[in-house]
C-alpha cells in the first residue's frame, strides 16, 4: 500500500461519490429528495475498529406530519430526529452482493481503501436505482414479506 492511498478514508471517499451523484446535505447522512418522498444515505462508522457500514433510508412524505426540516434531515438516524419508514443496510438492496458487507470489512482489513470506491459506487447507484423503481412503501413491504428486501419498515 503507497502512503498516499492509506491517507484516503472511507468516510472520504463516501462524501466525494454522494456530492458527484447529487445527493444533498453534508457529512454522513445525505439524502434527494423526489416527489414523494427522500431518500436517505448514511455513512456509519463501527464502534469497532476501521469497519462501516452504509444505511439507505425512506421517508414518505405523506406520512409525515410537516415538511422534513434540514436539521431533520442531517440527523436522520439521530435519537430526536424523525426515525425511517424504510430502513435498511446497503448490502441488502437487491443488485448488491449478498456479502457486500464482508467484501467492505475484507477490504478495510487489507487495507485496499482505493479499491473500495468503484463498489462502494456501484451499490449507492443500485440503492438510488432500487428506489426509484420501489418507492411505493406498499411495494416495499410486498419485496419483505417475499424475502426479496430485508429492510426495517413502518407499516403504520
């Protein structure tokens, strides 16, 4: 590994793929918003050594009771903050290896930080695509109760 490479970080590397696909907000948590409804990502560092984990998220916004602010927004996941009707961790949008997640960890272990741009990449675009062909939260509940998207989901 060069010197130049093992100063990149993830959390780096993350906040330059969201800025260059438009996504909004700043730090770990971004988001679009759509017609019906934003769509959430966010960038969790472990509590256990250099490992992460990537959170995808939707909010309805017929199911909301006023507008998202933008502290709302930037403190999705957050104890006070509105809570996801839709979430679920990155490695199980279908189109994303179904060990996505050990592939990330494998990659943070040998220190290949480069490598980790192209898939993490390729799976916030498969996330961005799965949503916006499944955005309807019926749909979404109908893909779980399939075991076809495993995902936490407000049914109410």
């Amino acid at each position: 590994m060069n010197e130049q490479a093992s100063k990149i970080t993830v959390g780096a590397i993350f906040k330059k793929i969201v800025k260059q696909m438009g996504f909004s907000g700043s730090g770990v948590t971004v988001y679009k918003e759509y017609d019906a409804y934003y769509l959430f990502v966010n960038y969790q560092k472990s509590s256990f050594g250099k490992r992460f984990y990537i959170n995808v998220a939707w909010i309805f916004k017929d199911m909301l009771e006023n507008s998202l602010s933008d502290d709302e927004k930037k403190n999705m996941w957050k104890n006070d903050s509105v809570w996801p009707h839709v979430d679920a961790r990155i490695e199980n949008i279908p189109g994303n290896e179904g060990d996505l997640q050990r592939v990330f960890d494998r990659f943070i272990k040998e220190d290949r930080s480069l490598e980790l741009e192209p898939l993490i990449r390729k799976s916030i675009e498969n996330a961005v695509k799965f949503a916006e062909m499944y955005h309807n939260r019926t749909t979404l509940i109908e893909l779980s109760e399939k075991n076809e998207f495993r995902a936490l989901i407000c049914k109410d």
